[in-house]
C-alpha cells in the first residue's frame, strides 16, 4: 500500500510541476461549472445581501494585483486549474457577471459560464437564508445560456456543441454541514438517499438539455477542515463527518454507474476527493505541505475560531498549507485536487479521468 501511495503522490506533484507547459488550445468548446464554494469564482458577490461572501482581503492575497475576487481562496481554485487544463486560458466568468453586461451571452464565441455559488447545496432549503443560487437555480440559469446559444447557433448547433463540452459538478458538503448543524434527526441512510435522488434529477435535467460529458468532484472529508477540528478537544478531525462524507461518495458512485446505464451517451469521471485528501494529511510531506490542520487565514483556535478577513492572522508560507480558511483549501491545495482530477490514476478518479474524458468523442 505505501508503494502505491508514493507512486500516486510523485505523480501528481510531477503533474504540478509541469502544469505550465502541458496547456495547448481548449479541447472542448465550453465549460459549465454548478456547485459550491469550492469551484465558485464570483457568483455570491452579485447577490444583494448575500452573507456567503469573499470579495474581501485577505481572500485574493496572491491573486494578480491580491486583488479579492470572490473566490473562496488567497489565489485561484479548482475551478480555475481544470479549466486552463482543458486549454483556457481562464476559467469561465460568473453567470450572474455575463449577464450583467448587455449581449454577452448572445455572442458567437462562448466558453461557458460558472453557475457555481458560495454555500449551495443539492437541497433548496440549504443555506437558503444567506442568500445563495441553490442548484435548482443554477440549472435554471443554465437554460437562459441554452435558450441564448439555440438563439445564436441553431438547436443542432447548440445540441452538437453541448454534447462535445464539460460539465462540472462539485457539491455536497454543505448538505452534510447542515445536517449535523442543525441536529437533523433523518437517519443518514435516509437523508443520503434524499440527496441521491436530488443528484439523478440534476444530471438528468442537463443531460436533457444537451449534457453528456459529466466531470463530478467528490465531497472532502469535511470532519478535518479547521472550523471542525476546533470541536474536538485533540484537534483531530470529526470522524462521525468523514463516515458521513465517505458514505456520500460510495452512494454517488453507485448512481453515477446507474444513470450511465440508463443514459446511453452519458460519460462521467468521479473524483474521489475523500481519498486523494485523507492521505495528503496522512502524508503532508509527500505533497510539499507542512500544515495540515491550521487555517492559513483567521483566528482564535487553529485559526478557524472566526472567518478569513482583512483583520485575521495571515500565514506567510502559503504554499505549505492545505486549508486556506476555516473550510476552503489553498490555491496549492486546489491545484492538486486539479491536476489529480484531470489525469490522476484510477484510485482518485474512476472510470476515466477528466482528460481522458474531455478526449473521448
């Protein structure tokens, strides 16, 4: 086993080091991102009173000019990496910003559009009262893209073009905050089956509108982020969170491998996230990180008694972090959840990776 997560490691931190120079043209025509904070590049801060916010320092300390940008990170996140991955030069712009500004998404050249907010989950009712786009939202805002693209392109066009694109998911881990947050008396089994059932509805509807290339991010073991250590007396992680996270990943699996069946074009990669992290802080050292368990930017207790802001304790040696904040990974972090996702082996993401499918016509 320790051979074979030498090997796993090596090759992603080889992955990293030559990110720079494996980017080319796009390999897709356009990226589609739904989801939380962990691929959210903006969304939240064109929501009037949403509290889900990181349009302030210290967040975007090392991003260009460390100028804040709504990201959930001190630079870029996995959003960002996967996208130039595939050949972008960035990643796609906020739905909520192409919007704002006249035509946008009546133009000719399109490379998709990131619906993914701060705080959403797979049910409506999570973090409905900070005011974020709730995945059933974020797929209606997905249709105002398709209407405008069928209305530029055609619906063959649009239909040919959709079915050649990248579709990324990455949610889940707000539904298990909520859970254990509000003491929510449903028993797991039952509670994952709700959010099961929620999840098939979602890849269905958008493999209705044209979908068929899914690339889905696991849930983390959210037990080990910083805000959740600080209610274990050693600072260890919650393991009753990780049994949870680790349940929520076996149960997508197995829907995954089900809608596949049913969906005859359907493709999909699944990240397994709750491995690739597990044992980089089993092994902090095979990744080039030193701190684990501390958030990089807050205060109080392992740092991650009070939120990221302009007032909080900032770490210096960024890159030695795995947790940005009192939840969100570093930009480090989110580059190797990116780099593992897109050409990792089969133990992180199975059945094919992200390149393998943005490749598979």
């Amino acid at each position: 086993m320790e051979n074979i997560y030498v090997s796993s490691s090596l090759f992603v931190i080889l992955c990293i080091a030559t990110f720079t120079i494996q980017l080319a043209n796009a390999t897709v025509p356009a990226i589609y991102i739904f989801g939380d904070s962990i691929v959210d590049v903006g969304t939240n801060t064109y929501i009037p009173g949403s509290t889900a916010r990181a349009n302030f320092p210290f967040n975007g300390v090392d991003f260009a000019h460390s100028r804040p940008t709504g990201r959930f990170s001190n630079g870029l996140n996995s959003a960002d990496f996967l996208a130039k991955l595939m050949g972008f030069k960035r990643s796609p712009q906020p739905y909520l910003f192409l919007v704002s500004l006249q035509s946008s998404l009546k133009r000719r050249k399109h490379r998709g559009a990131n619906f993914a907010s701060g705080g959403a989950g797979l049910l409506d009712t999570t973090n409905e009262a900070r005011k974020v786009v709730s995945l059933t939202k974020q797929i209606q805002q997905f249709f105002t893209v398709y209407n405008n693209r069928v209305a530029v392109l055609g619906s063959d066009a649009t239909k040919k073009m959709l079915s050649k694109s990248l579709f990324f998911v990455s949610v889940g881990s707000n539904d298990i905050f909520v859970y254990f947050s509000t003491n929510n008396t449903m028993p797991p089994v039952l509670y994952i089956t709700h959010l099961m059932h929620q999840y098939e509805a979602y890849i269905k509807t958008l493999y209705n509108f044209g979908a068929r290339k899914f690339g889905i991010i696991g849930v983390p073991p959210i037990g080990c982020c910083p805000a959740r250590r600080v209610y274990n007396a050693t600072g260890g992680c919650l393991e009753g969170m990780n049994n949870f996270a680790r349940a929520f990943h076996f149960a997508l699996d197995t829907l995954m491998r089900k809608i596949s069946s049913e969906l005859p074009e359907m493709k999909y990669s699944l990240g397994n996230t709750h491995e690739l992290i597990i044992n980089v802080i089993q092994n902090p050292s095979h990744f080039n990180l030193k701190d684990v368990e501390t958030a990089c930017c807050g205060a109080g207790r392992l740092n991650a008694e009070i939120p990221c802001n302009v007032t909080s304790n900032l770490c210096v040696n960024r890159k030695e972090y795995l947790f940005w904040d009192m939840c969100h990974p570093t930009q480090t972090a989110s580059q190797l959840v990116a780099v593992t996702l897109y050409d990792g082996p089969p133990r992180f993401v199975t059945p094919i990776n992200f390149h393998q499918l943005a490749d598979d016509n």
